[in-house]
C-alpha cells in the first residue's frame, strides 16, 4: 500500500486544480495540511485521513483548506479530483474509486465507487510518493456518487448502489434515481412480459397439438409469429431503458 504525504500528493504540487462547477459538503477539524482534491475518509479516532482502498469510512473529496485546522469535503457535485492510473487508464466516463495510493483515486475496480470522470486527463505529471516511489497524476473533473460512499452492507443497499454504479458507468454520470427506477421497471417488465408470453403460448400451442396433431403446421406458424412478437417487445422494453438511462 502507498500513501502520499499528508494530503495525498505528494510533491507534486503546482498543480492547479480547477475551481468546482457545483457541490456540497462540509467543513472538518484537520490538523494535516491537505492539496485540493485528495480523497479522503475518517479513521477509527474520528480524524480526517488520506483514504485507500483499505479505507472503510470515506468521508468525500477535499475541496478546499480553509485554514491550518479546518478542511471543506465535498459528498457530492462536481469538483476536481487528484486521479492516478495506475489501477487503469482514466476517460470520461471512467468510473473512479479508491486506489492503492492514499489519498488519490484510480479507475473502479470494486468497493467504494467515488464517481464519474467528466473528461479524459491529458496533463500527467510523475509525482514522488512518500515511499520514494513515483506514480502518474493530475487532476479531472469528477461527477460524484453519493450512493457509492455509503457505509451500508445490506444485500437492498449493495444492490440498489449496484444498479446506480451501472446506470452512471452506462450513462458516463451520475443518473437521477427516478431515471434508475423507470428504466429497471420497463426492462424487467419487458421481460416478465416476454418470457411470460413464451411460456403461456407456448404451453397452449403444445396442448392444441396434442387434442389436433392435423393442424400442427397451423399452429406452429401461430407460435412462431409469438415468439417474434415477444422478442421484438423485450427489444423495445430494452432499447426504451437504456435511453432513458442514457439521455438527459
């Protein structure tokens, strides 16, 4: 595991962050010196600490030191995050989460997501880590996930942060919740109603047959004519969910 001095970054500095668009958050007694950016998440004493991917209490992403003892952290919004890519090139539209460098996010790899990158990093800089090593860093502009910092295990909350994570990975940002739910029940509904028509058509194009095996020419170009009748119908239901995940 690496970590970065104090703040995340190491001596990288110099680098100049760009102001965030919008976000919200809240102010923590720190007594560390932080660089905006740096992902960050509360230890066991309550302290705010460079996060990693042992991190269990992400806290957000700095967005400013307001003075020696009180830092800002943002939970959600857009605002500029430090991002290495070291767990895998970054993009827009990258999912992002906590890396193996404290303090600085890499590409999703599971566990906590932080969010969506808004554009693809072109101005790496070698940034020198507190273990003398060096890694490739910059800044992005980063849509956060409020969902992917919750603290909650249960199986309902695993899922539901689960479909937001790949609602915003297939949208390349953060999906509003009414979005989510439409989509998920006009899928599911496409195919509860598609296998549903396969199953009863199918059932009673089997009986016909048996009581009039005469007929079965008949009655196998009915069930076929259902079967593309239900394809085409999961196919809109689909199409439908995924544009209204996609768009807006």
């Amino acid at each position: 595991m690496y970590s970065a001095v104090s703040a995340g970054v190491l001596l990288l500095l110099s680098v100049t962050t760009p102001i965030a668009a919008a976000y919200t958050g809240a102010e923590y007694p720190t007594t560390a010196t932080w660089s905006t950016g740096s992902v960050v998440s509360v230890n066991d004493s309550g302290d705010v600490v460079a996060a990693s991917l042992a991190a269990t209490n992400y806290l957000g992403v700095v967005t400013q030191q307001i003075d020696a003892t009180t830092v800002e952290v943002a939970d959600s919004g857009a605002v500029s995050v430090l991002v290495t890519d070291a767990a895998g090139e970054i993009a827009s539209g990258t999912r992002l989460g906590l890396s193996e460098i404290a303090g600085i996010a890499g590409a999703w790899t599971g566990g906590v997501a932080i969010g969506v990158a808004q554009a693809t990093p072109t101005d790496w800089r070698e940034a020198t880590l507190s273990n003398q090593a060096s890694a490739k860093v910059t800044t992005v502009q980063v849509q956060l996930l409020t969902d992917g910092a919750a603290s909650d295990t249960s199986a309902i909350s695993a899922f539901f942060a689960a479909v937001d994570r790949t609602a915003a990975g297939i949208a390349g940002k953060p999906v509003d919740t009414w979005r989510v739910v439409t989509a998920l029940l006009i899928g599911l509904g496409g195919l509860i109603l598609s296998f549903g028509l396969l199953f009863v058509s199918s059932r009673e194009s089997f009986f016909s047959m048996g009581r009039n095996p005469m007929a079965s020419r008949i009655i196998m170009g009915g069930l076929w004519k259902i079967v593309f009748l239900a394809v085409g119908i999961m196919l809109i239901t689909l199409a439908a969910a995924y544009l209204i995940v996609r768009i807006g």
